[in-house]
C-alpha cells in the first residue's frame, strides 16, 4: 500500500516551490466552496426569500463569476498575471470580511457577488501562472498536481465534521456510505454515489 501511494506522488515531485504553495491555496479555496449550497438556506431562513427568488440570485452568481472569467484573460494579458492576481483576489476577500463584519442583509449578497466577480478576473491569471512556473516536461504534472488539490478540497468539505452543524438543513448532502473510499473523492466519482444515494432515498 505504502508503494502504491509513493508511486501515485511520484509525478509531483521535483516541481518548483511555488506549485506546491498553490496546490494548499487549491485545497484551502475548495474547502470554501462549500459555502455556496449552504447559501441558499442563508437567503430562506435570513432573508425570507423564496427558492425561485434564491435560485435566480445563485444563476446570476454563476453569469457573474463566467462573465468576469472571460474578461479576466484580457486584463491578465494587459496588466500582468501578478498585478491581477494581487489587486483582484485582495479585492474579493475584502468583500468576504466585509460579510463578516457586518448583519445579514440584502448587501451581504452584493458584497458575495462582488466577490464571485474579482475572483472570476483573477481566474485566468492562476492557470497563467503555472504554465510561467513551469517547463514543457513538469507542466503536465504541475496541473495535474493542483487539480488534485482541489478534489482533496472538494473531499474534505464534505467530510462528517461537517455535518452536526448542517445536518439538520441538508441532510442529503451527508450520505455516510460515501465517505468511505478515498479513491472515489480523489477521482471525482463521489458525485455519482451521492446523487444516486439521494435519488434511493
């Protein structure tokens, strides 16, 4: 098992430092996703919206984040993949500590999507950047590797720690069965027995 794992790693080692501080910033960053099906119960209970009324706020979210995404390639190429990523990723995690700072209303919806746009410009520049760090022979690995960090993100938010504190609102997001195999997490075939366990039940 032990040489199983290490010829599994074997690939990703020997990359530049600096893939490997962006493969945490993968995981970290996955791990928040989280947040965003937790959303929609926010706008009920918080804001008394409807789920129509909720759902069209989370598909203008989604044009948002697509919108800024195809716009961030041009700023990425004019200004440079640093500058954007400073300016843009500062920029939306001030819009976060401002939700935090300040009482649920209409304007923490505003500031999330104030914040979906300034990560959407930013986008570009984070694939731009790895493809600089990176040579013809370890940039296959190099994706590959933040990839995979953010599937172990994706694993992790959805592990059974979570669940005391929302099980009680979205139950069918904590089947227990799919926890087990980390082979699933990893290659993304999770999805599947989760939406078959809720399909079951």
């Amino acid at each position: 098992m032990k040489n199983l794992l290490l010829n599994y790693f074997k690939p990703y080692r020997g990359l530049p430092k600096e893939i490997y501080v962006i493969f945490i910033a993968r995981v970290i960053n996955a791990m928040g996703v989280f947040v965003f099906p937790l959303l929609m119960i926010l706008m009920k209970q918080e804001l008394n919206m409807t789920p129509k009324e909720s759902g069209l706020i989370m598909m203008i979210g989604g044009f948002i984040f697509t919108f800024s995404s195809l716009i961030g390639g041009k700023f990425t190429d004019t200004i440079g993949r640093k500058k954007v990523l400073v300016i843009f990723d500062s920029l939306a995690a001030l819009c976060y500590i401002a939700c935090a700072l300040t009482p649920i209303s209409t304007y923490t919806l505003y500031f999330i999507m104030g914040a979906m746009f300034c990560y959407g410009l930013s986008d570009p520049a984070h694939g731009a950047l790895i493809a600089d760090l990176t040579n013809k022979e370890n940039r296959e690995n190099a994706f590959s590797l933040t990839y995979l960090g953010f599937n172990l993100g994706l694993c992790h938010r959805s592990n059974n720690w979570w669940a005391p504190v929302f099980k009680k609102n979205v139950p069918s997001l904590f089947p227990r069965r799919c926890h087990n195999s980390p082979y699933r997490c990893l290659t993304g075939s999770d999805l599947y027995s989760r939406n078959h366990w809720i399909h079951q039940k």
